[in-house]
C-alpha cells in the first residue's frame, strides 16, 4: 500500500483519510500494541512510513507515521468535541453471539453508552465472574469497531445491569409497538428480551418508543434504535413533529 496513500487533497491527515486507525495510551508517545502491530502490518500490509491516526478514546487524535514498534508523531493534537445528546442504548440479554454483534453495530453507528441488562424474561443469567467475562469481550469488540469506522472516541461498554437500574437512566424510554416515533428528547433506549416485557416492566412508567412497523428480532431493534437516534443527531433524519413543518402525509414514511 502506498505510504502516501491516506493524505486528503489538502495534504491532511485525518481519521478518515489515514490508511489506519488505532487507539493508544499516551499520545504524546504513542505506542502500538501487539495485536495492533499485527493487524497494520499482516494484515493491512502498511509499509513504513505510512499515515495513521492515533487517538486516545476520548475524542483526542493525532497524525502519525508508521516506525517499528511506535508511531512516529507527524502533527498536532487535535480533540473533536463529543456530539450531543449522548445517545444511550441498553438491550437486554440475548442467546450466543448476538450481543457482541450488537455491540460491533452499536459501535459502528456512534452510540456514545452501551448498557446491557437483565430483565424478567431474559433467558441469559449469567454469575458475576461470566458477566464481567463477556463485557471485557465486548469493551475488545468495540475497541476494534472503533478502528474500522474511524471514530475518537469509545463508546462505554457498561456492565450487566438490571432492569430497574437501566430504566432509571436520565431520558430513557422503552421500545414498544404501541409506541411515539424516537426522539433526541429521549436518548436513552431500552431493548426488551425475545420474550417481551412483562406488565411490571411496562409500567414502570417510561415512555414507549416505537422502531418498526413489524416485530423486529431483540437484536436488530437494538441496532435500529442506535441508528435511527444517531441519525437524529447527525441531522440526517427530521424528528416526526419536525417534520409536519416539512412533509405533509404518512409519518411512518420517515423511518
């Protein structure tokens, strides 16, 4: 691969023009990890000397060029500032390797929280030990979706929650057949489990939000949900009673 393959037209080199991106401890020296070593050079095949962007997480990000072990600084540090609202979605168990893809989508589509719970009908009940086992395996994945969709920062994987205390999170909202449109006014998602919620569940007293126009699999109502409020965020999609100022007939035609 050219090692001036990642410069924009303007000669910059960006988390989006670079021909990688990787997440580091200090970027006043940035240093590759192993299995980030591995990746750009066996697998990307970068040749010394190639761009790459460096960034911390947080929103902070740096030029850099490709050396041995470390990556040589090749400008300043630049910090993007973190979109707002925050934009959380909490989903509740599933079987098998549902959940990491979830995370991977989630991650993808710039949701800032990922907060997995149990709920009553939630077939998955793990230990402690396990729980804490799978969200460090899910912090790897979004770590690494991170990279491949060029964001700075990582979402927070949370750990395993209950319901109550998911839906306790400041502007959270259920998703539910019988429900609104999604809003930014309500950021925060919760998924039910394949099984539904249960009554109890139901009036715990938040407001239902509805995804599709069909029953949806637990997984990919997590997933929409994070792309339907990022989306929102990013001005790509008008809220509903936005929208009445905009288009006139169906709503549901917006989503």
């Amino acid at each position: 691969m050219d090692a001036g393959a990642g410069r924009s037209r303007s000669g910059e080199v960006t988390p989006f023009t670079a021909q990688a991106h990787v997440f580091v401890e200090d970027l006043d020296a940035p240093v590759l990890d192993e299995g980030d070593e591995h990746h750009l050079r066996r697998v990307l095949r970068l040749a010394p000397g190639g761009d790459v962007t460096a960034g911390d997480g947080g929103g902070r990000w740096r030029p850099c060029r490709l050396a041995d072990a470390v990556l040589e600084v090749a400008g300043a540090i630049v910090r993007d500032p973190r979109p707002e609202p925050p934009i959380t979605v909490a989903f509740a168990l599933v079987k098998g390797e549902r959940p990491e893809l979830v995370v991977q989508k989630l991650t993808e589509l710039g949701v800032d929280r990922i907060v997995p719970f149990v709920a009553e009908r939630s077939v998955v009940r793990w230990d402690p030990a396990r729980a804490d086992r799978h969200v460090e395996r899910w912090r790897t994945i979004a770590r690494q979706a991170a990279m491949q969709s060029r964001r700075t920062t990582l979402p927070d994987v949370a750990p395993v929650a209950s319901f109550r205390s998911a839906a306790a999170l400041p502007g959270a909202a259920l998703a539910d057949a019988a429900g609104a449109p999604p809003t930014l006014d309500r950021p925060v998602v919760l998924i039910g489990p394949e099984g539904g919620w249960t009554p109890e569940e139901r009036g715990a007293g938040l407001p239902f939000v509805r995804l599709a126009a069909h029953v949806l699999r637990a997984e990919t109502a997590a997933i929409t949900a994070g792309a339907i409020l990022t989306a929102l965020r990013a001005g790509i999609l008008v809220e509903a009673h936005r929208a009445d100022h905009i288009v006139r007939g169906d709503r549901t035609s917006l989503w």
